[in-house]
C-alpha cells in the first residue's frame, strides 16, 4: 500500500461531514468562516468567564458573550 493511502478515506470523511468553504461559494464560504470565528470566540471568553474574579471584569465578559450570541443568533 502506497504511503498515506490509509489518510485518504478519513480525510474524505471529514470534508463530508462538516461544511467546507471548498465545496461553497464564496459568500458561502465566507459565512462559515464568520460562524466559525463567532464560535471560537464565544468559546474562548466563556472559558475566560469561568476564572475571572473581579466583578467588572466578570459582568464585561457576560456583555461580550450576549453580543456574541446576538451575532450568532443573527447569522441563522
């Protein structure tokens, strides 16, 4: 067997199972990317919520989340 042939049909599996801006237009492609990058965000002050311990600190990253979720909830 060929080197790397045994990567190929998980490869394949992956490009099949989440959208790919490949396989989209370029709008398409760029709204995914968008929803993509909201997400990580959303994630990332989430994981910075969990340890903040000032007051202000912690009620500026529940603002930042709702706008994150408002811009979710805005892409459909």
């Amino acid at each position: 067997m060929a080197r790397g042939a045994e990567s190929k049909p998980v490869a394949e599996k992956q490009e099949r199972a989440s959208p790919s801006p490949k396989n989209a237009s370029e709008e398409e492609a760029a709204l995914i990317f968008r929803r993509r990058k909201l997400e990580l965000s959303r994630k990332d002050v989430e994981r910075r919520l969990e340890t903040a311990q000032a007051k202000p600190h912690r009620e500026m990253l529940r603002r930042a989340l709702a706008a994150l979720d408002e811009e979710l909830a805005s892409l459909g």
